[in-house]
C-alpha cells in the first residue's frame, strides 16, 4: 500500500496534480461530505489537519482514513487500466461446414482498421457467422467454425468476459427502455469507463452522432424518443469513443436513416475491426475484402479490386439521385422530374 514511506503514495501527491490526473478522486472525498483540500496541498496533509469531531462523525481514525484513500485509489486506477481494453493484432475464423455438411475450406485473418463485407440473400448464413464471431466458436457451435485471437484459442476468462467483451454487435433493431436523457444516458456510460473528461466525450459522441443521423437530435432528447436511425446513430459514435472492444459486428445498417458509409468509417478511424453483413453494393464494395455466403456457408472471397472501387462513385452518384427522391416524397414535393 506505501512505498516506505509514512504517507503512501496517492495521498503524497498535491491535490492539484492528483485530481488532474485521477478526476475520479474527487469521488472519495464528497462520497464522505468532505471538502476538496486546497490546490497545493497533499491529500496526507489535509487528512491531518481534519479535526477530531469530523473523524468521529466519519466513525474512522485518521490513519485509516489515508489508508481507505489509497486503497480507494490503487482499485480505481486498476480498473480504469483494465477499462482500456483488451488489445489484438488479429482475428481468425477458420471455416466449418456449410448446412449440407461440406467443408468451407477456408482461413480468413483480419487486423485492426481492416472491414470485411458478408454478402449473399436472405437466409444464406450472414448472420450466423456474425454469431460464431460474437460467441468465439470453438466447433461448438452448428457451422463447427473456430475463431482464434492472435492466432491463439482465447481463453474462458477472455472469451466469456461480461467487462470486456471481444465483440459489439450493432443490430438492425435497437430499442432503449431507460427514462434518461442522451446526455444522461452518454454520461453514466463514459463515468462506467471512468473517462477523463465525461463532459467533454459526452458532447463529442453527441456531436459525431447528429453527423450521422438523418435528422439531429438534442442532448436533452429522452433516449426513448429516438428513431431508429438516431438510436443507431447514437450507438455507432458511443461504440467508436467508448467502447473497448476491438471487434465490431454490424447486421444491415443500410435501412438504418444514417450516413452508412460514414458510420463505418467512424469505426475504422478507432482501428477497430469491421465486419458487417449487407446488400448495399457501396457498403459491400467499402470493404477490403467481401464473404459471399450460399447454403449457410462461405462460398467466396473476393478481395475488393481497384476497378470496383473507381465503380463506387458511379453507384454513389445513383444512391445520391434516389435519397434526393426520397426526400422530396417526405417533404411532399412531388417528383414529375428525376
């Protein structure tokens, strides 16, 4: 708990520099109704000039008080170190069998920034592959698919880890059931991840989420009176900013009233790595790499080729044509001309 000195190690430092770089230290003191000590003063000395009528009020002796301080501290910072995730150079899926029995037959690794597409109709396996991903399959699972970390099995701890999960999953349905504001609801989760600065990320995933969003919202919004597409919007910026998994999961995010081709690389911009399932041909042709799925199997991959990518403005400059048209019907224009 001390480094052999007579005041241990947090409760040495001025409170200046204490609270600018631990914030959340301030939380012991007004969980106790105790005033901040005074800017150039260690927590040690202003513990020592508390008054013996205040320490029995706390029911605690004063040399316990710098000890329930420090320990406070040591968890806190364990915590926050642990909050910072669970770093990978890779993931690899190696194939199982597709819903007739045959053999995939492939390997397939994706690093961090990397995006690959999963492709192929309804009902073809996309996304019972997202969850072999999201579950970490070892063979246990009906496409007998494994997935390894830096080419390793993940250990139980690692692969069952409700604190930090491997794997976000954004879903084509997201529903909110908490009486909170988007600020109240953003603030509680960057304060879980004992963010620096809970104000400041709080407006940041607000700001990046009307970026994306089709139509703006206010952080005094009820989180319950969010569109879908706001909802996704909102989880999209919160998983870029604060969440500490590495692997980000997205099922059909092209009906979801966003800047879809933003919101992925929102998430690519964080290093994460991207694997989402999708008809869009622009989405599909975003990523690096495309899985097209037949028969609950992996068919193909396709390395996304120069000459398809000079074909996305083509099909950009269509999808901007039909969102101009969609538009104009929900403004109840009418569209005699396109």
């Amino acid at each position: 708990m001390t480094t052999g000195h007579d005041i241990p190690p947090y409760s040495a430092l001025p409170s200046g520099e204490l609270l600018r770089r631990h914030p959340y230290a301030e939380d012991f003191f007004t969980s106790l109704g105790l005033a901040l000590p005074l800017a150039g003063e260690s927590v040690g000395a202003y513990f020592g000039r508390i008054t013996p009528e205040v320490l029995e009020d706390l029911g605690v002796e004063r040399r316990e008080l710098g000890e329930r301080f420090d320990a406070f501290m040591e968890l806190v910072v364990s915590l926050r170190d642990q909050g910072s995730g669970p770093a990978i150079a890779s993931i690899t899926i190696e194939g199982g069998v597709d819903k007739s029995g045959a053999d995939e037959g492939f390997v397939l690794t994706v690093v961090p920034g990397e995006v690959v597409s999963i492709v192929g109709p309804t009902g073809s396996g996309k996304s019972r592959f997202l969850a072999d991903i999201e579950w970490m399959a070892q063979g246990d699972t009906p496409t007998r698919r494994r997935v390894l970390i830096d080419g390793s099995v993940p250990d139980p701890a690692r692969r069952f880890s409700l604190e930090h999960k491997l794997v976000a999953q954004l879903s084509q349905n997201m529903n909110f059931v908490m009486d909170l504001s988007v600020e109240e609801f953003i603030a509680m989760h960057a304060e879980s991840r004992m963010a620096n600065d809970v104000a400041g990320i709080t407006r940041t995933i607000i700001e990046k989420a009307n970026e994306l969003a089709g139509e703006g919202f206010s952080p005094q919004t009820p989180v319950t009176a969010l569109s879908g597409g706001q909802s996704r919007a909102l989880m999209i910026a919160d998983t870029s900013c604060l969440s500490t998994s590495p692997i980000v999961l997205i099922d059909e995010i092209e009906n979801a009233g966003i800047d879809r081709k933003k919101a992925v690389r929102t998430l690519v911009d964080e290093h994460k790595i991207v694997l989402m399932a999708t008809h869009d041909p622009i989405l599909a042709l975003m990523g690096d790499r495309r899985l097209v799925f037949k028969n609950g199997g992996v068919r193909a991959i396709i390395a996304t080729s120069p000459a398809e990518r000079a074909n996305m403005t083509a099909f950009e400059e269509m999808d901007a044509r039909l969102t101009a048209v969609r538009n104009a019907l929900r403004n109840g224009e009418r569209i005699d001309r396109i």
